[in-house]
C-alpha cells in the first residue's frame, strides 16, 4: 500500500503531491530543463530571478514559456544575493513580474566559496519580507536554534542546508535535521548539498517533508533520468518513514524463528 492521498505537502495553505522541490539551472537548454522537470514530478520549481528571464528581459527566451504558471508554482529566489537590500529588492520585482505573486525563497548568502547562508541577514531580510505580506521559504544553517527562529518569524517554510550548494556531498549531520524536525511546526525541507537519489531516501526517511535540489539532477550525465530517479527516491523515503522501520539490534534475528517448533 502507498502512501495515503491525504498526505500532501502543506506549504502557505496549498496541497501538493509532491514532495521534490527543483531548481532550474545548469541545464543545457530550456527543453532539458522541462523535460527534467517533467521527470521529476515536481509541482513547485525554483527560479534565480537574477539570472533566469522570466519576463525582466524582453525579446530573449522566457523559462515560463517552457514552465508556465498555471502548471507548477514558480518559486522565485534570492539566488546571487550577499545583502538584505537585494534580497528584499529581488523579491518584490519578482511579485511585479508575477503579477501579486507572494511564495518566495530567500537566501542572503555569507561567502561566495562556500556559499553558507549569512544567518543574520538572513533573518533580517525574512523579517522584513514576511511584514511586507510575503509567503517565506528560507535558505538557512542547520541551526536548530535558528530554524526555530525563522518558523517563529513566519516564515512558511524552513529549508535547512544538508552540505554546501552543489557539492553533493550528501546529508552531513543527520542530528541537527532530526532536531530541527521535531521542534517544528512549519514544513522542513532540505536544501542543498544532495547528490544522488540515496540522499533523498534519507531526508525523508529522517522525517523531513521535502527536498529541493538542482545540481544533483542538472549535472548528472543524464539529467531527465535521474529526475525519475529523484521522484522514486523521495516516494519511497517518504513511505518507509510513514510504515516505521524495523528496531535496530546489535545481534541478528531470525526471519524465520523456531520457538513452537515439534523439533
């Protein structure tokens, strides 16, 4: 048995089936970008405001011609973005270009090498965005105590890092998740540092509520394929944390016992 109908992703109010977020960049052209897309299931997908034309910048390709809005909710982000003031300005042109649209990822990043999120900026620019009517996603340390800080802001969502951006080094500290997810009670979501469809499994099994990834799907030898993968990955993360692992035991048990036995 799967997973029940009802149990969707809640983000601002609105149910999604899915539970892969992805970006959209790093692909070769904007056809293997939506066929990608379309591989992977995802309903929500990130756009780097600074760097991708999503109407900005007329007479060149558009990337909401390809992925338009009434298919999958276009998630805007902070990408590029080292201060509040443009993180805050990336966003309010992104609600002009998307006509009233409030959902947002923000990220105000620290260090250009590393690109770790710059945690006090970060909440500075959460604050000013959630007062101004926006619906926040945040990019951040995994920090409980800065998550926790963030869900109190009113941020809708939480997205802890699990490694540096497009290392693929997987799910570094699976402790701080686990106590950033039992202490909330707005969706967290891994963001960043997954790398192959194990370090999804992963996530969801920890018990976090969604993935958003993109250079683990954009720079795998055949992105459209490891989107499918994705998508099977995170299914199947998310249904062996709702059945309940085994116990885990320092000694083996047997599969098929003999106590009761004739002999």
């Amino acid at each position: 048995m799967s997973a029940p109908e009802s149990d969707a992703l809640l983000i601002a109010g609105k149910a999604y089936s899915s539970r892969l977020l992805v970006g959209t960049g790093k692909y070769k052209d904007h056809d293997e970008t939506r066929r990608a897309i379309v591989a992977s299931g995802a309903q929500i997908v990130t756009v780097a405001v600074r760097r991708v034309n999503i109407g900005q910048t007329a007479g060149e390709p558009n990337l909401l011609d390809v992925l338009p809005p009434e298919q999958f909710t276009i998630l805007p982000n902070t990408a590029g973005c080292y201060n509040v003031k443009d993180a805050v300005r990336t966003c309010q042109l992104a609600r002009e270009l998307l006509d009233g649209h409030k959902l947002v990822k923000l990220e105000v990043l620290g260090d250009a090498q590393t690109l770790y999120p710059d945690v006090p900026a970060t909440l500075a620019a959460a604050e000013t965005l959630v007062k101004d009517g926006f619906e926040v996603m945040v990019y951040t340390s995994d920090d409980p105590i800065v998550c926790k800080r963030l869900e109190e802001m009113g941020c809708v969502a939480v997205m802890p890092l699990a490694a540096p951006i497009g290392s693929g080094l997987g799910i570094q500290n699976k402790y701080n998740l686990l106590t950033i997810i039992e202490n909330a009670k707005v969706p967290i979501i891994v963001d960043a540092g997954v790398g192959t469809a194990s370090d999804a499994a992963i996530a969801m099994e920890l018990g976090c509520d969604g993935v958003l990834m993109n250079t683990a799907i954009a720079e795998a030898k055949n992105p459209v394929l490891m989107a499918s993968a994705m998508r099977k990955a995170i299914e199947a993360g998310r249904e062996a944390r709702l059945a309940g692992r085994m116990p885990r035991r320092r000694y083996a048990s047997a599969s098929s016992p003999l106590e009761g036995l004739p002999f």
